[in-house]
C-alpha cells in the first residue's frame, strides 16, 4: 500500500540538504513501503530520522522504523529487531521523516 507524504521543510546548510515530511502508513508490506528522496524533499536520502507523531489505534507490530537509502523504504521493526510481517495494520500511523543528503 503506498504511502503519502506531506513536504514540511526543506533547507540546505554549505553541502547539506535537509528536507522534513510526514508521511501517513497504511497497511505494511513485508520489505517496507517506498518513500521516494522527492517526497521528502532531496534528491538522494544519505541518512534519514523516523519518528512517530500519532498512531490512532494502528501501529501493528511496529516498535521502531528506519529508512533504508539502498531500497528508498520505510522498513518497520518489532521489539525483536525482526522485520514486521506483511499486512500488518498501521492505520493510521504519521511518522516524520527527517532526510539528509550530503554534498551535491
């Protein structure tokens, strides 16, 4: 299922880009729900930041999230640091991503 992303922030410091968004999850898909570095407001993600603002009821199995730059996904994790499984309920979970790109 994919996701939306609302652009929030966008600045650049010398060879940095940062760019904010908050993006609302759906049902999961095992292998994580792609986030594209346009919708959060970069050209590349080198690093990004997850935190969760507001799980109304959802939230699945999910103890944390991380962005994987290789796959450009939002992958969710248990509390065993086990992927969590397909299909499962996060909705609605807003989290907001804070992505990085380094250099040009």
């Amino acid at each position: 299922m994919a996701s939306t992303a609302t652009p929030i922030l966008r600045r650049s410091l010398k060879n940095v880009f940062i760019g904010s968004a908050d993006v609302i999850l759906n049902t999961y898909a095992t292998g994580g729900i792609g986030v594209t570095p346009a919708q959060l407001g970069v050209e590349r993600v080198d690093h990004a930041i997850i935190v969760e603002k507001s799980s109304s009821g959802g939230g699945g199995s999910a103890n944390s999230f991380a962005y994987n730059t290789s796959t450009q996904k939002i992958m969710a994790y248990t509390a065993s640091n086990s992927e969590s499984t397909s299909a499962s309920n996060f909705t609605p979970v807003t989290l907001n991503v804070v992505a990085f790109q380094f250099g040009g």
